[in-house]
C-alpha cells in the first residue's frame, strides 16, 4: 500500500481485523464446502494490500466464534472490519464480532465464479461458489439497526480491478484513523491573530478525531539545534535539502549547513514526540538565534511534509489534517487556499506560501529564495515555490459547525498549463466543470476554512471511505 517513496519519520500501520462467514448447517450437510471456503478465505485475505497488519477473525460459523474473533478486534483496536460473505449466513455469525466496535464493517460480496453453468450447478457448488449474494441485505439490515456505519463490495473472486480498488482505498482510508490515533499534532505558538475560522478546541478535536495536541513554545524551539553536533548527518541532510531544492543564484553544503542542522534536530523531535502533524505561527521579531530560526522554518518544514509529517503555516490545525489525510491516501499534501480567479480563461489560481509537500512539485523541481519580507507576517528569509503537475487534481477542507462537529469539504479539478504567479509561492491553475465562479460561491457556502489541502489525482471516494471511519459529513463541490 506504499504511495510515497519518502519513509514517514513516524511509521504507523493500519489494522484491519478480517473475518468471513458462511451458515455452520451447511457444513455437515456437504462436508465438501469447508475446504472449498477455507480455500477461498485464504485466497482473499491475500488480496489486502501490503502495509496493513491484518488481525485475522477466521472463518466464522457460529456465534460463538463471531465473539471470539470480536475478542480479537477490540483487543487489537483495529481500525476497520472488512467481512468476506463466503455464502448465506446468518446475522449472528457477524454481530457479535463487531457490536462492540465503533469502525465501519465492510462487506465483502465476491463470487468465485462469474456465472453459473446452470445445466451442471449441483447444491454444493450453488452454496460454495454462487451464493455470496444471499446474505448480503440481511447482513446490512443488522447493522443499520445496530447503529453500525457499513459499506458492500459486489464483484467477482480474485482478479476483480473494481473490488480490488475498493479494497485498496479502504485500506488507506483505515490508515488515516492509525495514523491520527498513534501521532500527536504539535502547536507551536498559537494561530495567526484575528483568523477565527482556524481557531479551534483542542479537547473536542481529541474526543471526535482522535488527534491529540502537544503544546510548545517558541523559546523551547529556538534550542532545539544546539546540541546537535554530528557532522557527517548535518552533511547529509544539507545534501538532501540540496537535491530537494534548486536554490536562487546557487548553493553548497556550507550554504545550507545551519538549515541543515535545524532539520536534523527537527526530524528528531517529531521522533520523539510522535508528530504526525504540525501548525505553527510566528509573530515575533526574533533577533539572534531565533531569528536565524524563524528565517528557515520554511524550508525546514518542507523536509518534514516531505516525510510524512504535515506542517502547516499560520496556525492552523485542521489544515494540517487536510494535509495529512490526503499525505496518507495520495502521497501528496500541499497547503492550498484560493489567490485569484482568472475570469476570461475560467480557471481559478490557487496556492499557497510556505512550507509545501516536495512530492507535488513533479512539473519543476521546488525552487528557494531568500526575501526580505514574508507577506503578512514578521521577518524574511527563505521561501519555497512547488510546481504541482498538470492533470487531476483534489482539494480537500477541514471545518465544523456551530457545534463543534467537523465536516470535510471537497472539490476534484484539472490543473492546465499556463502562466502562474512566479514571486516565491505555490500556485496553480485549477478549471473546475463548474466554472470558476460557481466554485467560488459553492466552495465558499460550504463553510471551510480559508485554506485547504491540495493532492495529485482524483481522491473524493476515497476520501468518503475516510470520512465513514471518523463518522463525519462531507460535502462534495463537485468533481
């Protein structure tokens, strides 16, 4: 299930518990089917793409081993149920399993054969390979009055691209909820003043998304580089950030070293706090070290995102799990939010400064500049541009009601060539088969904050999948 190259500085992994079901009558009346569906089981516990750790119910026939396999899933905490509907089988052969568990079950509807031979179909082969499908509404029936959110995959045995995909995307979607659970999100300083649509509960965001919220103040990260003193890693971080970045009017490794050790102490405090997320905001005039500091936190956060942690500027939070959930399913994440909207070409220009993701910048490699100033926030230094590539494109915003819930907002578009803005920040030309304008004001009404996360291809179902898990409503402006 691998989506970037980038090994993330805090692996997590997806547990996905795994069960199948088939009526316990059956097997002593054709004692045939308990190979053929042990069989089956195997083979589609094998299809689970790689990168999940699966915790394996087994082939459930009666009650009693539906609460044993529950057992298992409670104890595991996994993050998702898939069930495979081997033939008819009772509800009690799957409730007790997952009545205790607040994550979807998704049932798995694969027939092993495409079509029956109808002339040549005895009961056994009907029962063992042709009858999947007989369960299914009373299984999804169950569910529903048991208040369980619940998902069906239809499709043939092994070899079957639309149930392999589903399969797929619902094995990243279950990452997003390991990766929330095992991570914390660091705060540094606080939002950026007056921006109350990112000002958020810490307390609510951990007892409805499961993130929890590390504080740290600026003057404990201003040290944070001086104990760093092994040379031969600043050397190869500043290397790094040297084949990262095609920096204006050149660099070398002496260039960079002070950045370089700053990311070195970095990376290793995101390791020991198990960051998966960052928001920060600046709003000092830091001389001396943190100066230094604040003047590269730019590209420092760059080298993170690049690593699976998500950093976002300003702040804010929820773009930082915008960042991180599209990170997780599409291997890209960059901070977004609307700049411009070219009227007579319908297209809407949309980017962001500072840090970005070095895995959407596939057009050009990432550029860094020094500036005098940064626009809207104190002191200068060092800015980053990303090139994200033309083609498909979803944007992804995190938001809440007047209660307190969260929503996802999200849109899917076409990146086309053109002119872009060339002063130092990230930027793209987005068409969307709305219409610029209409996005505008649909975007807009949906209520988000004014960033959103930015990823490569088109990823609104998988990003549904994710929002099932963390029970949360989605708004789709249009794809």
């Amino acid at each position: 299930m691998s989506i970037s190259m980038n090994t993330p500085l805090v692996p997590t992994q997806a547990r996905v518990g795994v069960f199948s079901i088939a009526l316990g009558a059956y097997l002593p009346q054709f004692p045939s089917l308990v190979p053929e569906f042990e069989a089956q089981y195997q083979s589609f516990k094998a299809t689970l793409p790689d990168g999940v750790e699966i915790i394996d119910g087994g082939l459930v026939t009666t009650k009693e081993l539906a609460q044993a396999a529950g057992d298992k899933f409670r104890a595991a905490d996994v993050d998702l149920v898939i069930l495979q509907l081997l033939t008819y089988a009772t509800s009690y052969n799957m409730l007790p399993a997952v009545r205790d568990l607040d994550v979807p079950v998704v049932l798995v509807n694969v027939q092993k054969l495409p079509a029956p031979d109808y002339k040549h179909t005895d009961t056994p082969t009907w029962l063992g390979q042709l009858y999947a499908c007989g369960a299914v509404g009373e299984m999804v029936a169950d569910l529903e009055r048991a208040g369980k959110r619940h998902a069906v995959i239809t499709g043939i045995q092994g070899g079957d691209p639309e149930v392999q995909r589903e399969i797929e995307q619902w094995c990243r979607a279950a990452q997003v909820r390991r990766r929330f659970r095992d991570t914390n999100i660091a705060q540094i300083g606080r939002p950026y003043p007056g921006m109350m649509d990112l000002y958020i509960d810490e307390t609510n965001l951990y007892h409805r998304m499961w993130l929890y919220t590390k504080q740290f103040d600026w003057e404990k990260m201003w040290a944070i580089a001086d104990h760093v003193t092994d040379e031969a890693a600043i050397r190869a971080k500043a290397e790094d950030i040297l084949a990262t970045f095609d920096i204006e009017g050149g660099a070398s490794v002496d260039t960079v070293w002070d950045m370089a050790r700053y990311v070195v102490a970095f990376e290793q405090w995101v390791k020991d706090e198990r960051l998966g997320l960052i928001a920060s905001h600046y709003d000092g005039f830091a001389q001396g070290v943190a100066g230094q500091l604040d003047s590269m936190l730019i590209p420092a956060f760059s080298m993170l995102i690049k690593q699976h942690t998500a950093c976002a500027v300003e702040g804010d939070i929820k773009v930082a799990m915008a960042m991180s959930i599209l990170k997780t399913i599409a291997g890209t994440g960059q901070l977004s939010e609307m700049y411009s909207i070219d009227f007579p070409a319908d297209i809407c220009i949309i980017g962001h400064s500072g840090s970005g993701d070095a895995d959407i910048s596939q057009a050009h490699k990432p550029t860094m500049k020094i500036v005098p100033v940064f626009h809207g926030k104190t002191g200068g230094g060092y800015l980053t541009q990303f090139y994200p590539p033309t083609g498909a494109v979803t944007y992804l915003a995190i938001t809440q009601d007047r209660n307190g819930v969260f929503k996802f907002v999200v849109a899917e578009g076409v990146n086309e060539p053109g002119d872009i803005f060339m002063f130092g920040d990230t930027n793209m030309r987005t068409r969307f088969s709305i219409g610029a304008r209409e996005f505008c004001n649909r975007w807009s009404e949906a209520a988000p904050t004014h960033h959103m996360a930015a990823a490569v291809g088109r990823h609104i179902d998988t990003i549904l999948k994710v929002a099932k898990i963390f029970n949360v409503q989605v708004d789709i402006v249009c794809r």
